[in-house]
C-alpha cells in the first residue's frame, strides 16, 4: 500500500439506476482504552520527579478505582462521497456496504 493511499470502508450505497453513489469512511481499527489509563499516561509524561510520582500514583490509582470505568474510542476519519457510473462500479466488483476500498489521494504537480 503506497503512503498516500487510505484504506475507507463503505456505509452506504445509493443507487438510482445509471449512477452509483458510495458513502465512505476511513477504515481505522480502534482500541479501547479507559479514562483512568489516559489519566496515569499524562501523570507518567508531566511529573519528571520520580519521588513524586511513586507518592502519587498509588493514590491517584485508588481514587481512580472507585470511579465507573469510561472506554474512549475517538478518532476524527475523514469521510469522502463518490458518485460514479454503475458500470464503473461494476468494473470494481460491485463492492457491497461493510467491504473496503483502497483510495489513493496526492496532488497532482
């Protein structure tokens, strides 16, 4: 896969007879990851003192504990909408909704 091409996964076909448009969105695979690890990893980056640090972790785990548990998944994707002709589209295997499609983006010099 060439650097500049992105991997999008389609969410929605429309088709309306001589065209075929598809809604597409980055294909990015997302882990889990609580609140609390985020808390600690910017702890673990903003205290240097490792004194410090030792003393704060341990309480700062314990308060963090007995909070409910908050899974983030973010991730801003970029979202491209491709109108094309529906023989073009079958040329590319009519791919259906949940398939993914290798897009390739550069400017052209």
């Amino acid at each position: 896969m060439n650097e500049n091409s992105v991997r999008y996964r389609i969410n929605q076909i429309i088709d309306n007879g001589m065209n075929i448009s598809l809604a597409l969105s980055e294909d990015v695979e997302l882990e889990s990851v609580s609140q609390q690890q985020m808390m600690l990893e910017a702890i673990d980056r903003s205290v240097t003192d490792k004194e410090v640090k030792d003393q704060i972790k341990p309480i700062l785990e314990a308060i963090l504990r007995s909070q409910p548990q908050t899974m983030v998944r973010s991730y801003s994707q970029t979202v491209i909408q491709i109108t094309m002709p529906k023989r073009s589209y079958e040329k590319i295997g009519s791919p259906k909704v949940g398939e993914r499609l290798l897009v390739e983006i550069k400017r052209e010099s």
